[in-house]
C-alpha cells in the first residue's frame, strides 16, 4: 500500500491510543514541526531511561528516515525499534513497526520479505490481545497475496481480517475500510468485478465515521474496476476524484496508479495525446513513489498503449521491461520461499492451539483441585452476607418505622395549620360582611323606617324607593361575591379572568357605545394563586375602578389588564376618559385602597386631567 497513506494511518492510531508516556507525546511533535526535528532528536536523547524509551526514540527516527525515502536507514531502524520496545508497554508500536516493514519490502518487490514481516506482526498483536492489530496484519498478508497474483488467498486473508473487524465493538472504522479494500482489489484482479464492486462500494457504508482523504484508495479501485469493464466515463469520473484528494496529501504511490488508470482510458478511448501526457504523469508519479508494483502496472500499461498506436517496436521496448521486472518479482525460489512461509505460519498456528489446550486441561485440573475450598470459602462468605444483609433489613425497617410516625406529626401539624390558616381566612371575611354588607344592610333598613316619617311626594317617593332598590341591588351581588370567595379554598387566575369578563359582558349591555378589553398578558404565570380574600379584594377593586369609569370618565375605551410583579398578579383598569380631578378624590377611590392595604397590596392611580385613568392593584 501507499507510504503516505500508512503515514497519515498512523495519526488515527495514535489519536486513539493512551500516551501514558510524555517521551512519546515530545517525540509525535515531529510529525508537525519538520523543521525542529533534528533538534528534538537531539534533546531526547538525555531522556531515555529505559530500553522501552529507546525503541520509541529510534521509532520515530525511522519514521524520519521513512517519510525521506531513506528505505535502508528506516529498514534498519525500524528492526532496531521493535527489538527494544517492551510489548507490555508500546505493543502497538512494535505492530506498526512490522506494518512499516511490510510496506517498505512490499514497495521494493520483496514480498516474501514482506509476508514474514506481516506473521510477526500478527503474532505480535495476538500476543498483545490487540484485535484492531490482528486485522490490520491480516489484510496486510492479503495484499501480500494480491500482488504476488495469489488472488484466492488474498480473499481468504481479506475475509479473514473483515471478519474478526465487524465482531469487534472498538474497531477501528479505518482498518474495517482496509479490510473491505483488500478483499475488493483481489476480487478486481482476479477477474471477478462484481465482488470486487460489492466490497468497494461497501465501504461507503460507514462513510460517516471516515475522513474520505483516508479512503482515496476506493475511488480509484473502483474506477479501476470499471475501466475493466469498459465503463470508461464513469471510470474516469471515480478516477479523478482520488487524484483530487491524492493531490492534496501529496501522496506519490497513489497518484501513480491514479494517472496510470487515467492513461489508459484516454487511449482506450483513442485519445493518444492526451494518453501521453497522463502517462507521462504517471511516471513521474511511479519514480517519487519507489514502488516495484507501480513501476510493474506503469511498464505493462505503457506496453499496451503502445501497441494500441502500432508503435511496436516501442510495444516491445516496454513488454520486455515488464517481463524483465515480473521475473524478479516471481522468482521460482521466491514463490517456493513464500509457500514454505505460509506453511511455517500456519505449523506455529496449530503448536500454539496446541499448547493453548494444554494450558486450558493444566487449568482445569487447578480449577478442579481448588473447588472444595472455594466453596468453602463461598459458604462462609454467604453466611456472612446474610447476616449483614439481616442487620441492614433489621435497621432499615427500624427507621422506616420512625419515617412513617414522623410523616404521621408532619401530616397532623400541617392538617392543624391548614384549619388555622381557613379558621384566620373566616375570620377576615366575616369581618368584611360584618363591616360591608352589615352596614349596607342597616343602611337599608335604616332607609327603609325613615320613610314612614316623611311625607313625600309621588316622585320623589319612587326616586327614594329607587335609590334604594338599586343599593339593594348592590349589597346582594356583593353578598354574592362573598360567597363566591368563601365557596373556594383558593382563587386561582382563571377564576379571576372569568368573573371580571361575566362583569364586563354586563357592561358591554349597558354601555354599547364603549369598547371593552380584557388582555392576559404572555409573561403571566398560569398557576398564580390567590386566597379567597384575596380574590374578592382584588375582584372588587377591579369592579370599583370600572364603575367609575363607566359612570364618570366619558371614555369610549376601557382597558383591563392582567400582569405579573415580583411574583404576584397584577390588574389594571385604564381608560382614555377625561381624567381625574386630585382635588376631587372621593370615598370610591378611598375604599379601593382600604382594600388593597387589608390583604398586603398597593394601589396606584395615574390620572391627569384629559388623558384619561389608569388604577392598579398588585
């Protein structure tokens, strides 16, 4: 695969990884401040302590040296960091190291080489319980397979990998697009581009939790796959999108695939000059990138394209380049050296599963002899917790006794307080009968006996009986409202709103010519409450200030307003009436505000002479 590309891989691993360690965090700065690096080297050296501290260190010099292509100084150093490093501590550094490895001999044709260093980095990882690890060195033995041409067994491998990634919940979503790229491009070469599309395209499945930079690799595998199919537009479509995302990493090994790709479909297409110069591209793409592969796909390609143009003797320049380069790629003791590889790995596979049973029959055996004492131990041990948990049930019933007897007090003493509040609640409103409608009513009465004494006149006989009935009238719907109050523990807002409308439909009858509001402000708390005295205070301030209204402002509007402040209701009547005389504040007004300071409330009236009333009570 891509040097960029297992570069940028690892950034993902370590953004994952804890770095416990702060050598490792210092020495990761050199990914980022190239120009310091030499420097950092150089001041790290007097912090390695231990040999796991030296196997970081030369770890990231042959980083170094492998971002430079400097392929034998990395090649060395990176042996010599995987020899250092302990597995308990930077097991995933060691996995990496082989990783790097891997790609530094598979880049150079050396893939049994490269297959060697994949199984270590296997066993490695499976010494370390690292799954993420185990699939990444199994589709690395499955590209392994795909560029020495052994295209079943790059699936079985690819397969593999994908598999143990998909039951692993903490799998990395970038090994799993691995997994699924080595499957695809085995299937592609091995002449099957149904699957080799269905794994491709599989990838985007999980696009959400990619950076589609990492993924450039599936939009020129697909591509490439329909360029096999003779699908050239929409091959080049894909092929040009990875150019795209290759170009701005500035990944080499790529992008010599990617023009190689675009080459051919410009000739396929019979459009030699522009095959020319994308073929020339893609040599220039082939030499940064080091890569035996490449060079491999570029010389066949251009081999073809030469004898698509009847160039031949050009044709034959390039196939036997080609030729030449494939036989020291797949050279007979190789491919043997290979076969005897996979055969050592998977005899060292069945000697562990071997020696893993034996170790489960030794521990089983263990297991058996100690099972008379751990049930023992597990009797006395539950007899213990019975007793705790008997005392813990034993006291936890106790105080369950106490917070019910307490709940009890608590209910009776707020039961108590409940009937003293109503008792003090009744106590206020009979005095208001007593002081109001006692007094109208004697007043009546008073009225009535003072008649007899008199000797009126037919008119003013009945304009006497009038004035009378119609206080009468008065003192009955205040009586009302009494008892509308008394009939309620409390009196919330809707109560309120809907007597003061019942009150202004009955004006609106009187009084046609008036437009009457009624407007609940938004802010208004819905649950606001107010005792009954309360309630029938306010109510009968509200009614007051919309009596005189009516009878003395000559408003042709008249305006009730309910509000909040400071947590209590707010009412305003306000009119645009010809306003109020200070010097003529009469026993209306005055009573009003007897009624605002009985229950703790002001009253404010604002009023000035030809711009109308306005009385609040909150």
């Amino acid at each position: 695969m891509l040097r960029f590309f297992t570069l940028s891989l690892f950034f993902t691993l370590l953004s994952s990884a804890s770095f416990s360690q702060d050598l490792r965090n210092r020495l990761g700065r050199t990914y980022v401040n190239a120009d310091s690096i030499d420097i950092i080297f150089e001041l790290e050296k007097d912090n390695l302590h231990t040999a796991n501290d030296s196997g970081i260190y030369y770890f990231f010099v042959a980083e170094k040296h492998n971002r430079a292509f400097e392929n034998a100084l990395a090649h060395q150093t990176f042996l010599k960091s995987a020899s250092l490093l302990d597995p308990k501590e930077s097991n995933d550094l060691i996995s990496l190291c082989y990783i790097r490895l891997n790609r530094l001999e598979a880049n150079s044709g050396n893939w049994d080489q490269a297959l060697l260093y994949s199984q270590k980095g296997l066993e490695n990882a499976k010494a370390g319980l690292d799954s993420n690890y185990i699939g990444y060195a199994l589709l690395d033995i499955s590209v392994v397979y795909h560029d020495m041409e052994d295209y079943a067994k790059g699936v079985e491998y690819g397969k593999k990998a994908h598999e143990l990634l998909t039951h692993f919940s903490e799998a990395n979503p970038t090994f799993v697009a691995f997994s699924l790229n080595a499957i695809g491009i085995n299937f592609d070469d091995w002449d099957k581009p149904d699957s080799a599309l269905f794994y491709h395209y599989k990838i985007f499945d999980n696009i959400d939790k990619l950076d589609s930079s990492r993924i450039s690799f599936t939009f020129n595998n697909i591509g490439n796959t329909l360029l096999k199919q003779e699908k050239y537009k929409d091959a080049q479509s894909w092929i040009q999108k990875a150019v795209q995302l290759n170009m701005k990493d500035g990944d080499d090994y790529s992008l010599a695939a990617n023009y190689t790709n675009l080459g051919t479909i410009a000739y396929m297409l019979r459009d030699f000059s522009k095959a020319d110069m994308l073929m020339d591209s893609a040599f220039k793409y082939v030499e940064r990138s080091q890569s035996t592969e490449k060079m491999r796909d570029y010389l066949e390609e251009q081999y073809r394209f030469h004898k698509a143009k009847g160039e031949f003797s050009a044709a034959m320049n390039y196939l036997e380049q080609y030729s030449t380069l494939k036989d020291s790629i797949f050279k007979e003791e190789r491919v043997k050296t290979l076969g005897e590889l996979e055969a050592k790995y998977q005899v060292q596979t069945k000697e562990r599963e071997l020696a893993e049973s034996r170790a489960e029959v030794i521990e089983h055996e263990l297991l058996a002899k100690n099972r008379n004492n751990q049930i023992l131990l597990l009797t006395v041990f539950l007899l213990i917790l019975m007793g705790v948990v008997f005392f813990i049930y034993y006291r936890q019933k106790t105080k369950n006794r106490h917070l019910e007897q307490e709940a009890k007090l608590q209910q009776i003493y707020a039961e108590q307080e409940t009937q003293k509040q109503l008792h003090e609640q009744r106590n206020r409103i009979s005095s208001d009968l007593h002081d109001n409608i006692g007094a109208q009513l004697t007043f009546i009465v008073s009225s009535l006996d003072n008649l007899k004494f008199f000797e009126l006149s037919k008119e003013k006989m009945a304009v006497k009986i009038d004035q009378i009935s119609g206080f009468t009238v008065e003192t009955v719907n205040e009586l009302r409202d009494t008892i509308w109050a008394m009939n309620k523990d409390n009196i919330s807002l809707d109560d309120l709103q809907t007597r003061l409308a019942g009150l202004i439909a009955k004006a609106k009858v009187a009084c046609p010519h008036v437009d009457f509001e009624l407007d609940i402000q938004d802010e208004l708390e819905k649950d606001l409450l107010l005792n009954s005295m309360e309630g029938v205070n306010y109510y009968r301030v509200a009614q007051e200030a919309l009596n005189n209204a009516i009878k003395h402002s000559e408003a042709d509007q008249i305006r009730i307003v309910f509000s909040q402040n400071k947590g209590h209701i707010r009412v305003c009547i306000a009119d645009n009436g010809k306003g109020i005389d200070p010097s003529g504040i009469g026993n209306g007004l005055g009573n009003m505000r007897n009624r605002a300071e009985r229950i703790g409330r002001e009253l404010t009236i604002d009023s000035a002479l030809g711009h109308g009333t306005q009385v609040c009570i909150f």
